[in-house]
C-alpha cells in the first residue's frame, strides 16, 4: 500500500524529472478528498481530453462540467508538453473500474480484459489528461508524449513502482478508448523505469 507522495513533493519528483510546469491557481489544495479517499495509491492513469484548444482545456479539467465537478486530474499535458498541475488530491478522472486490472497493477503482472466496473479508481490512481480530440487522427506531438513519460516515471519512481503501474484508461474501466492514438505498451517501453 502506497500513500500519496505530498503536493510538495509532487511538484519536487515532476521537476526532478525534467516535465516543464505550470501551476495553476491553488491547485495543491484542489481536490474531491471531500467526496471521498484518496489513497492508497497504486498507478498512474493516463488519458485524453477529447478537446481541442490548450486553455479551454485546462479550464475545463481545473473546473469540470456539469455533472462533473472539477478536478478531472492532477496534471493536464497539453500538446506543447507542458504539464498544467490543476488539482491535488482525489480527482473526477478514472470513474469505477476492474478490479482485477487493480490486483494486476499493483502485483504489477500483465493486464485482464477489464470487464467489469467495481472499483473506485479515483481513489488509487495519480491521473493525467492530454490535450487530444482522441479520433485516432488528432496528432500526439514528441513534446507531449515525452512529458507523459516524463510524469509518469517521476511518480514511478518516487513509489519504488515499475512502468506495468502505468495504464490507461481503456485499461481499466469497459467501454473507454483513452488514451487513443498511441499504444500504453509503447508508452510503459518508453517509460521503462525497471524494479
């Protein structure tokens, strides 16, 4: 059982890390913990947006939308690969997933079909959104896939956890298709932090 690293130290391993950052209002104390745990955590959850537009993203990922109160993630990736840290805590972003694909990314062993939606992944995984119409055309800049390598591999790091920690959202919960556009085999290869 991994507990959230602080907002400081957050900030301090994305750094360290190399990602390029830019806070955005009070987001270290931004966050549903009201609604609910964060923790323990156990992986990082990778996104896209289906948007277009760097600034009305990260609005919209900082605020929400109806139905969907805001935070939608700690860190929003834009495709100029900056990383805009909008929340800090539990967040709107993974929603109820499998919980075999859970067991697996904390044993760290390959993947299950995710067939089924039992458990609260808000509450276990750092999650990420990327700037993305997400129709498979939408382009995934170097910058903005290096910059996911580059926060997930900082959180990795930090917990001791390989990149099998790292998944996406298609991974866990049936019915989604995010990230789409690249493959999260290619992008655990790239972040390849080991044991």
């Amino acid at each position: 059982m991994a507990t959230p690293m602080s907002a400081s130290r957050f900030l301090e391993r994305l750094r360290a890390e190399g990602a390029t950052l830019v806070e955005v209002g009070d987001w270290e104390h931004h966050n549903r913990n009201h609604v609910g745990p964060w923790g323990p955590v156990h992986g990082v959850m990778i996104h896209h947006t289906v948007t277009k537009g760097s600034a009305h993203t990260v609005e919209l990922c900082r605020n929400g939308y109806e139905g969907l109160p805001g935070p939608l993630c700690l860190g929003v990736i834009t495709k100029d690969g900056r990383v805009h840290l909008v929340g800090y805590g539990r967040a709107n972003h993974a929603g109820l997933g499998d919980d075999d694909v859970l067991r697996a990314v904390i044993a760290e062993t390959a993947l299950p079909p995710d067939n089924e939606a039992n458990t609260d992944g808000n509450r276990h995984f750092y999650g990420f959104e990327c700037e993305n119409l997400g129709d498979g055309v939408d382009p995934w800049p170097e910058a903005q896939l290096d910059a996911i390598e580059r926060v997930s591999a900082a959180v990795c790091r930090h917990h001791g956890w390989t990149e099998r920690s790292v998944i996406g959202h298609l991974e866990w919960q049936p019915g989604k298709v995010d990230p789409r556009g690249f493959t999260m085999a290619a992008m655990r290869a790239r972040i390849g932090v080991g044991a």
